[in-house]
C-alpha cells in the first residue's frame, strides 16, 4: 500500500485545517512532512544472509556430532543447505519491516532519518520565508522516527529541550497507530511555541508555503 492510501481525504483535510489554525496568529510557517522510510537499509539483508547460513551451518554441525542419524555428510547437500538459507535469509527483511529494523542499528536508523529530513527541509523550501521562521515537522514510518527542524529565525530562541518533548510526545502516537491525532496536537504545539516566543502575525504576513501535508 502507497503511504498516500494510508490517510484518507478526511484525515489530510483535518492536518490542513490544524496548519491554518495554528498559522492564523503568527509569523511563522509550518510544515508537516511524512515518508514511508529514509533508507533502504541493504545492509539488513546481508545481515539476514550470513545469519541465516551460519545458523544453519551451526544446526549441521550439531547433527553431526549430536544426532548421527540425521547427520548430512554429502558436501553438495551441506553446500546447497547453506546457500538455500542465505537466500530466504536476504529475501525476508524485504518483507517483513520488523525484521528488517532489527538487523540495523539504531545509529544507522538516526542517520539516515536525520539525513532525509534535512533533505526535506530543502526540498520543500522550508527556509524559503521572509523572516527564516519555517517550522518542519517530518515523520519517517520505517524508522518510526519523527524530527523537527526550525529555521535559523526560531532555533535561535526555542530551546532544544522545547522541540524533544514534542518530538517524544509524537513518536508515541505514531507508534500507536494514532498518527493523525498526535500530528495535530504536535501543530498545534508548534503555534502555541512560536506565540509564546513572541512570533505574532504581522499586517503584512502571507502564508508562503501552503498548509497541506507533503507525503512521499
């Protein structure tokens, strides 16, 4: 299933309606991003190989020396064993996600999430506003990670702190199913930072980046 099929026109409005609203007071911009993943993570897929094929090596090994009977002593068949698990070892991460984020490290999970995101923020312009105070909050399904970046005119007086209980708060409704609800409140969270911070509209002020969730 596409990562469109996953929202319904409903659920998309309802992200774009809680955009407007938070926009409608202040100066800045905010802008929901949401990716099926930020890597494609082959290395899960080597990992499952030589797992997989060790572990049968190991299981042929212990036949051998633990239960004769169903010991295998053709070298074609132990050669032909090994590799027939290595095979299924590197095709199954392809289909099973929880699989595949268990063969790859958290740090490599971080980096390449971080990585996508930045690319994100260029990518949808994000820094593109008068006063640099563009607000991105991406979320990447895979990894279930979610980052938030603010423009230089905001990261210079919102602390750090401010954006990972954000951060904390989403990733707990995204890992429980409840994506929508918790991108909502997070939105509304980041109007709320921004007024606190004195980012009030101004006569002149346009929305200059839209209000619709960006998904790819």
């Amino acid at each position: 299933m596409k990562l469109r099929e996953k929202f319904t026109n409903e659920e998309l409005e309802r992200i774009k309606t809680a955009v407007r609203q938070s926009e409608r007071g202040i100066s800045g911009e905010i802008v929901p991003v949401i990716v099926a993943r930020s890597g494609y993570y082959t290395i899960a897929n080597y990992k499952g190989a030589l797992l997989a094929a060790f572990g049968v090596f190991l299981l042929i090994v212990f036949f051998d020396r633990f239960v004769p009977s169903l010991a295998i002593h053709n070298s074609l068949y132990i050669f032909l064993l090994v590799l027939l698990a290595a095979i299924l070892g590197g095709v199954l991460p392809n289909v099973s996600d929880d699989l595949k984020r268990w063969l790859v490290s958290q740090r490599h999970l971080d980096h390449a999430t971080r990585q996508r995101a930045e690319n994100a923020f260029l990518e949808q312009e994000v820094f593109n506003t008068r006063q640099r105070t563009g607000i991105m909050i991406f979320i990447s399904f895979f990894e279930l990670e979610v980052i938030i970046i603010g423009d230089q005119g905001i990261s210079k007086v919102v602390e750090q702190k401010v954006w990972d209980k954000l951060v904390q708060d989403l990733v707990t409704q995204v890992r429980n199913g409840k994506t929508v609800d918790g991108l909502e409140a997070a939105i509304k969270r980041c109007g709320e930072i921004l007024t606190e911070k004195g980012f009030g509209k101004t006569p002149d002020d346009v929305n200059e980046l839209g209000d619709d969730l960006r998904i790819s």
